[in-house]
C-alpha cells in the first residue's frame, strides 16, 4: 500500500476551510486527528465525526465556527471535558484544546493540562491514530506524523506510540481498541504491544461493562470477529471479560471417546453467521449459544460425552453476562436468552423426519424470531465432513420450506387462541378457575398436533367435547 505525501486535495469538504478561517481570525493552531485522518489515508469510508484539535481553546474555537456558518449549528459545550461538539450537515464535528495527560492507578480518567500539539499526540493510543493534518493557512494539509504512523499504515501494524506498559496501564480501554482496530483493519498488532496487553490484563478490571461491551460490539460487527476473540483469548483479557466462554476450550478422553473443542467451534459459528446477518444481538446468540456445555458435560459409557440442558442453562447464564457486563436487560436480551435456549431446536428437527406437528411447535415457540434462530442453527453446522454438511443443510432447507407450508396453513406464528378466555367463562357462566386453563391449554395443543384446524369453528367443536368430559354445560 502506497500513501500520497500531499494531503491538501483530500481536505476539500468545506468545513476544514471554515476551521481554517476561524483558527485564523483566533490566531491558534488548528489540526484534524485521529480515526478521521487514519480512514482518509486508507480510503476506507469513514464515520461520520471529525476530531479537531485546538492549540489554545477547543471550545472558543467550535463557536467561532459556528458564526462563520451559514445556518450556525448549534454547539454544545462540555466545560469539565474541554470540548464542544456541533454538527455540520451529516457530520459531528468535536473540539478539544490540545492537552496532556497524567493517570492515576485507580482510574482511567486522565489529569488533564494545556499542552502542545505534540502533548495531544503523546497521549494517543496508536501511532496510526495520532495522525494530524494541519488546517492553519500557511501549511494547510501539511502531515504531522512524530511516530512514523504513515510507515505502520503501510505495514498494517498496530503500536502505541510510546511505551505500550505505560499507554495501557493508563487507559486499559486501549488494549480493548488495539484488538478491535486489527480485526476491523486485519492489521497486526506489534510484538511489544501484545506483549504488554497480556502483562496488563488485569487492568482491565478498572473498566467499565458498558465501555468493554461497545468494544466487543464493535469486534463482534466486523466481518471476521474471531480474529479479535482469538487475540483476547491469546492475551487473557477474554478470561477476565467472558470466563463463560473460555471454559469451553478443553477437550478431554475417556474410553476413546473425545468431544469437540466448543469453543474454537463457537467462533467458527460467529464467523459462520456474519454473512447472513448484521444484527448483532444475532451474533451475541452464537457467542453465547454453547456456554452451558461446560458445566453441563459428563461422561457415561452408553452414550459417551453428554452436555443434556446445556441450552436452559445456557440462558440462565447469559441473562447473568448481561447483567455482569451491563447490557441492556430488555427484548434484547430476551432475544438472546430464547436464541440459546432453543439453538438447538432445529438441528434436531433436520435429524429426523419433519413433521408437521413437530414445526407448528417449532414456530409457535420461536414465534417472529424464527428465522433468526434457523440462520443461527445453519451457522452451527461446522462440521468438516462434506456428505453431514451436505446432508444438515439439505434438511434445514426442508424445513425452512415445512415452516412456510406451516404457517401458511395453520397460523401458528404469534398464536392466539381462537376462543378466549372471557368467552369460554361466558358460554359455561364459569368464574376464573383452573377448568378455563385446561380448556384453553387443550385447544393451543391440539391445534400444534393438527387434531385441529387454527380456526374458531373447529375450536369451538372441540372445546364443546372437552368440557363435556370435565362435566361443564352450556348456559
């Protein structure tokens, strides 16, 4: 990869040429930095939020530029932090003084002073994001690069731009970025940084959930996710983070017999799904969808390695993550509990002969999610024989078509029963009871076993046998 030396073209948006005026008039410097330069150098698409980094007063310069626009944006200001945000057009654009820091063990927020140019990019995390481009007029688009940021673009390394035991311990959030930059970027991280990632893991504990889980939201949300679970594994920052999932790599023999190493096999199934969906709660449930193998294996000589329940108590433990780790404790999470509970559901149905009744249940329990869970039951196929692939994905594909057929006819997505339980209590006069329950749990299972149509006649038909035998009469 070859990167250009004159970077001034590339600066042609017009709110670097307002910067520019408005650094002007203030006479102090200004610089675009961070993922914002690094993305332009690479071509990549970049997000949509600019760094700009004042040499005097970050905030005093946001409202500068907000006069000189036309609609004068407005700008938000955060005093304690030093910085203002405004947007421009579809684009975040934040300010901040340029300043140095210093840590103390116990947290990672920084003392802050006003420092130099120099200063603000001592305390970046990686040489590729302590990149700046110059917006004042006499060298507009001129490159600052103190750490030779353009040479490890080029070599696709990812290194701290001082020493990496001092950039991690203060800021441990950093070694979470390092590894989700070189899965986003598939860059490598360098030698002595992974080194000292590993040495400081244990620091991480001073972070917290919510900033640990965008980390592992962002890994989780690149085309390739294991790579950077690999490299917390290999640091032992995944043993801190998810213990739950590092207890799945062991594989033992008894007898000759020896089960899969579930968790190598549970970051192929993360690799596996990515290509079929972007939703990334979808890929938490392949994450998490075997954490209840390890507390559930045992060994008998009839049936070999077992891990029966694994999926109930795989959804008690995953509602534990979620708290443990902060995460949002609503249909999110519910989704992710129900995707483990039942990942297994499907791949016994395409074992065996599909029945209709058996695919009724299977849509009735999984109800809108169902097609979630089928793209997660085929991303669990990691099998390496090509006559099992074939043979898995031909039957998934025969009930993908049983659950179309299904539903088309019986209507069992999103059930509701055809009689309620206000009309079944005003056809036989009955006050709340458990005879209601009965009747009403009856007619639900007699339409999935197809003894009945999902209609209100063939319903009502039945309901009318069935109260007979619990001695009910019609008022």
């Amino acid at each position: 990869m070859s990167i250009k030396t004159s970077y001034k073209e590339a600066l042609n948006n017009k709110i670097f040429e307002v910067i520019s005026q408005a650094s002007h008039e203030l006479n102090i410097e200004s610089y675009v930095i961070g993922g914002f330069v690094r993305d332009l150098l690479l071509k990549r698409d970049f997000k949509k939020d600019i760094d700009i980094v004042a040499v005097g007063s970050g905030i005093e310069l946001a409202l500068k530029v907000s006069q000189l626009l036309p609609k004068k944006p407005k700008v938000q200001v955060f005093k304690t932090y030093g910085t203002a945000m405004l947007r421009f057009e579809d684009t975040e654009i934040e300010f901040v003084g340029a300043r140095k820091e210093s840590y103390n063990l116990d947290s990672r927020n920084p003392v802050v002073e006003d420092g130099t140019l120099e200063d603000d990019q001592n305390r970046r995390d990686f040489t590729i994001n302590a990149l700046a481009l110059s917006l004042n007029s006499n060298n507009f688009g001129a490159l600052s690069d103190p750490f030779s940021g353009i040479s490890d673009l080029e070599n696709k390394i990812i290194k701290t731009p001082l020493d990496p035991d001092i950039t991690f311990s203060d800021d441990p959030l950093r070694m979470l970025r390092g590894i989700r930059f070189a899965t986003q970027l598939g860059f490598e991280i360098d030698k002595d940084s992974l080194d000292s990632i590993a040495k400081n893991a244990e620091r991480i504990k001073i972070i917290s959930g919510e900033r640990i889980v965008e980390e592992l939201n962002k890994i989780l949300s690149t085309d390739k996710p294991s790579i950077g679970f690999l490299l917390l594994f290999k640091t032992g920052l995944l043993d801190i983070i998810l213990p739950e999932l590092t207890a799945l790599n062991q594989v033992e023999e008894i007898e000759g017999h020896t089960h899969k190493n579930n968790f190598y096999h549970t970051l192929e199934v993360v690799d596996n799904i990515c290509p079929n969906t972007d939703d990334v709660w979808l890929r938490w449930s392949a994450l998490l969808h075997d954490i209840g193998k390890a507390p559930t294996k045992r060994f008998n000589k009839k049936q070999g390695w077992t891990f029966h329940g694994h999926e109930f108590l795989g959804g008690k433990m995953a509602k534990k993550i979620f708290e443990r780790l902060h995460m949002p404790l609503n249909h999110k999470m519910k989704f992710v509990q129900k995707m483990v509970i039942m990942s297994s559901r499907p791949i016994v149905l395409a074992q065996d002969i599909v029945t209709d009744s058996a695919v009724r249940r299977l849509v009735f329990d999984a109800g809108e999610d169902v097609e979630n869970l089928m793209t997660l039951c085929e991303a669990d196929i990691t099998t390496k024989n090509p006559n099992k692939f074939k043979k898995y994905h031909s039957n998934f594909e025969i009930v993908r078509n049983k659950i179309v057929e299904v539903e088309e006819r019986d209507h069992v997505r999103n059930f509701q029963p055809p009689i309620s339980g206000e009309e079944i209590m005003q056809i036989f006069n009955l006050k709340p009871s458990r005879e209601i329950g009965m009747l009403k749990e009856a007619i639900k299972e007699a339409i999935l076993e197809g003894e009945i149509s999902n209609d209100y006649d063939a319903a009502y038909g039945f309901m009318m046998k069935r109260a007979e035998k619990l001695g009910l009469k019609k008022v």
